[in-house]
C-alpha cells in the first residue's frame, strides 16, 4: 500500500507579498523601477503625478506614471504583475532583469497596482493585483481584460501636448499608498521625500534626459543633473549672466577604461566651474554661493556616481578611496564609474538596484586611480582661492586699517634701519614681486600698481596675502626702515584659523550657527597659544637665546602693546 505524501504550497502568497513589502525601497528607488520599465519599453516621456499639493496634505493615497513606449502585448499583461516573470529576464543591454522590479517596488509603497497599456493598433487593456483582497481571498489569480479607456483622473496622462491621445504607451496607478504620510519629527516630511524624489530623478537619468527623454514630476519638466557638470543643466544656464554660459562646463581631471571580461568599465574626474568656487567657503549657501545653492554643492562632496547602462545606481562615499578621506574641498570634485549590466557581479547588484559596491580587486584599482586626480583637482581648487584672495586683497584695502593703526603708533616710534641703503635695483625688485605677490599687473593696471608702490616705500609697515608652498609662516623684506611682511596663506595657520576667522568677519553672522562660531573661537584660541609657543620653541634652538632675543621680545610687546591701544581708540570711535 503507497503511503500518503503531505505536501505543502510553494509560497504563502499573501504573506509573501507582504513580507516583499519592506524590501528596502524608499519612495524614490521605487519610482526609478517603474521608470526603468517605461525607458526599457520605448518611451520618450514619462509623466509622474503624486497628487501631492506642498503644505495642503498630509499623505498621498495614490501615484500615476504614464509612458509612451511600445505598450505590453495583452497575452503577457497577466504576467507582468508575477513575482519572477519578466520578457527581458537576465536580459543585460536594458535597464531591469530581475523580473522583481515593478511589482516589488510598487507594492513597497501601495497596497494595490493597476496597469492600463495599448500597443499600436490594438485596445486598451487592463490588469492589477490588491494586497487588501489577496489576503481576504478575493483576487487568487492575476487577470487581463480589455476596457473602453483610461480612468478619466489620468486620461491627461497618456496623452502628447497637443491633448492627442498617445497611439501606444502604459498606465501604471498606485493606490492604496499606506507608505507616503507626514509622521513624527524623526520621520522623513512628504515635502522632503518629494524634493528627494525630483533630484533623484534628475541625476539618476541625467544621460537619458540630455538624449531627449521627458520626465513630468507633478506636470514640472525635470533638468537634467550632472554632479561631475559634463552634462548641460537648462536650470544653471537661466541662473547665471549671460557672459559666464561659456564657462558652466568641468574641467575633467583624468579619465580611465579599464576592461573587464571584455567589458569596458569607465572611471572619471572632474573639476567643477571656476564660477562655484571663486572664493574660499563657497558652495554651501552663503555669499556669492547662494544664487547656487539648489545645486545643494556641500551634500556633494567625497560621493561617487555609478551608473549602470547610463542609469545612477549608487550616490554616495565609496570608504577609504579618497587621499587622506574626505575634504570640504571635494564639493567641487566630480567622481563617476560607468558600467555594463554585464558586470553586475563585479558591483555586486542587487536585485532593487538600490546600491553598488566594488568587489575588492575593483575598490582597490578605483582607489588608484582616483587619489592623484582628486589631489590635483584640490590643489588647483586652493590655488584658485589664493589667487582671488590677493586680488581681493589689493583691491578692497583688506589690510588698510591695521596698516593705518601701525603708520599712527609709529609717529612717536623709532625709525626701522633695515634695509637702509639698498640700490635702486634691489629696491625695483622687492617691490617687483610685491606686486607680484598680490597679483598686480603693472601693464594692466598701472594706476594701482603704482598706489601700491607708494604705499610699500610710504608705510612703516604693508602687509600683504601671499602664498607658496614653504612651511614660513610669513616673510618680511625691509627698504630703507620700511617693512612689507607677507602672509603665507598656504600655511595651516591661515588655512584653517585666520581664513575662518575671515569668513565670519566678512559674513552675516546669521549664516552661521553658535556651535559653528563657539568651535571657531575655541580653535582660534588654540591656535594663537600655539602660535606663541612655536615662536619659543624656535627661540630654543639658538643657545643663546635670551642673549640674542631678550631685546626683539621686547620691542615686540612695546609695539604691539602701542597698536592694540590705538586699535582700541579707534573701535570706539
């Protein structure tokens, strides 16, 4: 006699879909799944609709997404809402595979998924699964029928600019959205999720939108955006003037190919405009930076963008890649890698293409790779700084009043004697290369060169922002009693104490919060406590120290003593 065989079903359904429910999509990676879908299918553009109205509402209980692809054959419609079932399944030139894509990011957010489609020539049909009645029994089965036409809340969707209805495309509508509410204040706003959802889509699909595809979020055509700037953004090119339009494209720092099982894996660096950092702590929201600031520049730095088949599948920090971590200054730096879905393994993709990690061998290649054009590209961001810094300088007076107060204090002083007796020669070249050192043109702007010329040979004491790349901390060159001490700024004193401290003088302070102030105060203190004791430290090294210097330490506090009681007079008055 046979014995009896208990069997079991394959899968709970309705405790299965609920479980894929918080498969680790948010409300943006579930999006690009459907747009993925409409892009493999053809579609030229993509319209979203939330129903989200800023301020007015406190949920969104359904979405719609509307292409004008090819639309789905009604003999696979019933499939297309299957768990597993894809036409393109490890398909490897297109944007999905999995065949997980849309139904596991749409149940993610809602409970039920309706697709409405027409090919060319054909009806519209209609097909849908509802979690709600999967779990009651109701729908045990996906099923495809043809209707009359599209729900009349989105017949808008599916049709051109000119109210023409589309010959062929697909109605994708959430509803049921139980994932999309304004919860507590350790929650995500809807109005943050939505500016998310818009940046999203204008990265991720950046090389899609630059070829001519339209994506509609809410009826607001999405700009393409390019965090390395190779890319035109029509919004940055209606910010700026005119005369700077020319200039709006990434200087690129270093490209590489590199060929994987016969797969070209491509690597990238660039470095943004000139125009986003002209002056040092630009890129955030203050000064000049503000007319910039939805390029939201600051949240950029030390991230790579991987694209997949041209689609960003990951935007964030790979650990340990860049030289020395991550940098303030990387918010001007480009990183990409671009490659085929033909090496997925080697990113290690998931099946939400939710994120992307180099396998080790890859991660170590890229780390190479990267360092040297990140290094340049900071080097070259710091350069540009210091040179406007000397302009601005020499322009603006910037060292005009301690200038004033020193020429004030010296009227009852003694005379210097450095430098007394010089030639005109060597006259003629310390003031050469202060001019050079504040990057004045003698040729281009006579006038002000000569105002500073005058200035120097006048002044008992000019002090001038220079830079190179010893480790002084300033030089002083002396004609005839005169002195002209030049500011190392490239010193680390002045990079990350007197700069800051600049940047807080010359700004509202409501642009900076009292913990931003407090830890600048704190290291400003710091720094000038160890300004002295490098200066003592210094001293240590000549063994006759107190003979040689006892009487500079002297004359030092004398003077500086006679300046701070004229600096004091004057910031009364």
């Amino acid at each position: 006699m046979e014995q009896k065989k208990e069997v079991g079903q394959l899968i709970e359904v309705d405790a299965a879909l609920e479980s894929m429910r918080n498969s680790g999509h948010d409300l943006s990676t579930a999006v690009g799944e459907v747009v993925d879908n409409a892009i493999d299918a053809g579609g030229r553009a993509v319209k979203i609709e939330t129903g989200f109205v800023k301020g007015k509402t406190k949920e969104i209980t359904q979405m719609a997404f509307s292409d004008n692809g090819t639309g789905i054959s009604p003999s696979i419609l019933p499939q297309v809402l299957t768990l597993g079932y894809s036409s393109n399944h490890n398909q490897r030139t297109l944007l999905g595979r999995f065949g997980m894509g849309l139904k596991v990011a749409s149940i993610s957010q809602a409970r039920r998924v309706e697709i409405y489609t027409r090919q060319i020539g054909g009806e519209i049909h209609h097909t849908y699964i509802d979690l709600t009645e999967i779990r009651e029994h109701k729908q045990t089965c996906i099923v495809e029928e043809e209707v009359k036409g599209y729900p009349l809340q989105y017949k808008h969707l599916m049709c051109d600019e000119k109210g023409e209805e589309y010959p062929s495309g697909t109605l994708v509508i959430w509803s049921k959205i139980d994932r999309l509410v304004n919860q507590g204040k350790y929650s995500s706003s809807l109005d943050k999720k939505i500016g998310d959802l818009l940046d999203f889509l204008a990265r991720a699909y950046r090389r899609f939108l630059a070829q001519g595809l339209k994506i509609y979020l809410d009826g607001k055509l999405v700009d393409p955006y390019d965090p390395l700037f190779l890319i035109e953004n029509p919004r940055l090119i209606k910010k700026v003037e005119e005369k700077d339009r020319n200039s709006l494209r990434a200087e690129i720092m270093e490209e590489k190919e590199l060929v994987i099982d016969g797969q070209k894996v491509e690597f990238t660096v660039t470095l943004l405009p000139q125009i986003f950092r002209r002056k040092r702590g630009a890129g955030g929201n203050r000064g000049e930076a503000k007319q910039f600031e939805f390029l939201h520049l600051g949240d950029n730095a030390g991230k790579v963008s991987i694209l997949r088949n041209g689609r960003e599948i990951y935007y964030n920090i790979i650990p340990r890649s860049l030289p020395g971590g991550r940098d303030e200054l990387d918010r001007f730096i480009g990183i990409e890698i671009s490659f085929p879905a033909q090496l997925d393994e080697y990113f290690q993709v998931r099946n939400v293409k939710r994120g992307a990690e180099p396998v080790d061998n890859l991660r170590e290649e890229f780390r190479k790779f990267v360092q040297p054009p990140v290094k340049r590209a900071r080097a070259k961001i710091r350069a540009c700084w210091s040179e406007m810094e000397k302009r601005d300088a020499a322009q603006n007076n910037e060292h005009e009043l301690v200038t004033r107060i020193v020429a004030e204090a010296s009227k009852t002083a003694p005379r210097g004697q450095a430098g007394i007796g010089r030639s005109a020669e060597e006259i003629e070249r310390i003031l050469q290369r202060a001019l050079q050192d504040i990057a004045v043109d003698p040729d281009s702007d006579p006038k002000l060169a000569e105002a500073k010329r005058q200035e120097f040979l006048e002044n008992p004491v000019s002090i001038l922002s220079s830079g190179w790349p010893g480790k002084e901390l300033f030089e002083i060159e002396h004609i005839n009693g005169s002195s002209i001490v030049k500011l190392n700024t490239r010193h680390a004193f002045f990079q990350e104490i007197y700069c800051k401290l600049k940047q807080v003088a010359e700004k509202d302070a409501a642009d900076w919060t009292k913990s931003e102030l407090a830890e600048i105060a704190n290291n400003t203190k710091l720094a000038i406590e160890l300004l002295l004791m490098a200066y003592a430290r210094a001293e240590s090294l000549n063994p006759n120290a107190d003979t040689v210097y006892s009487e500079l330490r002297s004359y030092w506090g004398i003077f500086l003593g006679s300046y701070m009681d004229v600096l004091t007079n004057t910031m009364k008055k």
